[in-house]
C-alpha cells in the first residue's frame, strides 16, 4: 500500500479477485447483519477463494473472540477458522501491552472477545478502578454496563491511559441501525475530557494485522462504511470497495469526502469476484453502460437504461468531478429514484 489516494471510481476488465492478492473483508454489513448472512455472502467468499484470493475477515466489533466468531461464520456456511478473523480488540489490547509490563491491569470496559484479548496479551483485564489500573480499554458490547462506563470514567479521569477498539458511532442489527461503540465512548470522552487511541478503522493496525495474516501485497478491502472501512483503504493507499448491503447508502456515497471514496462499487461482496466497467467522464458528463449523467448547475440529469448500479457509478462520477453540484439536491435525489434508491 503506497499511501495514494483514489479520488474517482475504477474499472477492471478482469474479476477483482484475479487484481488482489487478498480480500480483507469487514463483518457487519458485509458478510451478515446481526444473525443472518448476507445472501450473497456465503457463495462470494467460496468463489473468491477458489480463484486463488487469500481472505480475511477484518472487523472493528470488539466483544466476540475470533473462535466465536468463526463459529458464527461456519453456521452461516462460510469456512472461517479463527486465525482467519482480525478483530480490533486485538489490536487494541496490543497497544497496551506494547506500553506496560506483563501483568499490569487494564480495566475492560466491553464483552468477552475484548476481556481475552487483553489476558492473551499478557495483561490482567479487571472491572473495578484502582491505582493499580494502568489503562482503560472500551469496546462495543451489546449489553454496555452502566458501573462500567462509570468505573471508566473514574479511572480516564485519574489519568489511565484510553484506548478504544473502535469508534464506530452505529452497528447494524436485523432491527436497524443500534449504537456502537462510539457512542458509548462519548459518554466516557464527554465526562472526562480526554480523547480515546482509537485501534480499529480506519486506523492502520487492523488492516495491517489483516496483511499480515495473509501474507497480502495489494489486497481489496471490502466494507460497507465510508468512515472505518472505505477512509481506511483510501488513507492507506489500498483499493476498496463499498458495499451497500450494510449502514452505507446510494446517497451516501454520493456525498462522500474525497479521503472517503471507494474505488469500486458493489451492491454486495460478491462485486470482488465480478468485472466493473468504466465510466467515461468528459466535462460535466459522466457515463456508464447505458447511462447518462450531465451536471446542470447545482443538480444533474440522469437518462438511460440498464443497471441501476451502473447508474449510480455515473452519477457519482459526475457529483465527485463537479464540485459546484450539491449531492443533496433534489435532481440528483430524483436521479436515485429513477435508480430505485
């Protein structure tokens, strides 16, 4: 990864899977949301792997252990073992035990992928604050504690050292959109003052451990937020691929900053193991297969047929090229009607 920035998106003749040595795959949103397995997902990761693609499943959730999560993944028919998932509770924990002696302790503030993480690195994880505690480590839980927050609280103020696994400020969930880790962090930032290391994405340690792991050179990050997984394969140089089968959406992407643009789009992950087509961009028009995209003024004008993604990849293009149009205007609004968004 050279630390280049992808501001538009990219074509590729030949499958993604066949441009990258491995896929660094993000959990919710991608792979399943909350019991249930993307439906696409299952079949996806198989044919990737048998194009010869390494994978990885790379999440900033904190409260599973990789066994766990493994687990989760062969029920839901995709062959994982737990070497396989790199979670930010790792490398959370990690950044503690690279700052303090074997055995000091760590107040955790999470579920039990988080408690493990902090023990196999070599640190004692406690739940209760004392002078003791060297450091506070938070991560999403889906049923956060009141005295745990409280507890953290007493010992960020008393100066502990902070780190979050993530700061996610949602999760997907078969309801919906729930709070994340990253709400619950406010809660111990807003009481104290003090600014949490974060260790997840779009930080680098995950996707570095992700690299690692695989013996990966130039992999294909999927995930489908702009914020953690789609920021962190920009900032990093990497390709990535957003995917809307998760929190992101259509008009999402649309208003996406520049360090936040994917350089390919998918409706789900299986868009790594599928060509994507160019779109052909000349002044304030944008094309992709059978779609136009003409800026007018602030708004745009979409016309075509064929693939509504590939409408979408158009007009992106043309929303990204043309800074004076507004993503939320009510043209390009209508422009995803027409798309069925």
């Amino acid at each position: 990864m050279n630390g280049s920035a992808s501001m538009t998106l990219r074509a590729s003749d030949r499958p993604l899977n066949e441009l990258h040595d491995a896929m660094l795959l993000d959990l919710d949103g991608v792979v399943y949301v909350g019991p249930h397995a993307v439906r696409a997902a299952p079949e996806a990761i198989s044919k990737a792997r048998a194009a010869g693609a390494r994978v990885a499943f790379v999440t900033n959730n904190a409260g599973r252990t990789p066994g766990r999560i493994a687990d989760h993944l062969d029920e839901l028919g995709v062959e994982a073992a737990p070497q396989d998932v790199v979670t930010s509770a790792e490398a959370a924990a990690r950044l503690i035990a690279e700052r303090y002696p074997e055995g000091s302790e760590v107040l955790v503030i999470g579920d039990t992928g988080l408690r493990q993480a902090v023990r196999r690195s070599g640190m004692r994880p406690v739940t209760v604050d004392s002078e003791t505690v060297v450091a506070v480590v938070q991560g999403y839980s889906p049923s956060m504690a009141r005295d745990l927050l409280d507890q953290g609280v007493l010992a960020v103020a008393r100066g502990a050292f902070y780190v979050a696994s993530n700061a996610d400020a949602t999760t997907p969930s078969e309801w919906g959109i729930a709070p994340g880790n990253g709400a619950f962090v406010q809660v111990i930032r807003h009481a104290t003052g003090v600014e949490p290391i974060v260790a997840g994405k779009p930080m680098r340690p995950l996707h570095q451990e992700g690299m690692l792991r695989t013996g990966a050179h130039d992999p294909l990050i999927v995930g489908d937020r702009l914020d953690t997984d789609i920021e962190g394969a920009v900032t990093h140089g990497a390709a990535g691929m957003l995917v809307l089968s998760g929190v992101a959406t259509p008009a999402d992407a649309l208003a996406a900053p520049e360090h936040q643009r994917p350089r390919y789009l998918a409706q789900d992950v299986s868009g790594m193991n599928e060509v994507h087509p160019a779109v052909e961009h000349e002044g304030t028009t944008a094309r992709c297969q059978g779609w136009t995209v003409t800026v007018e003024g602030s708004g745009v004008a979409l016309s075509g047929t064929g693939e509504p993604l590939d409408g979408l990849r158009a007009l992106c293009t043309a929303v990204w090229e043309n800074p004076g149009v507004d993503p939320g205007a009510p043209s390009v609004r209508d422009a995803l009607g027409l798309l069925g968004w």
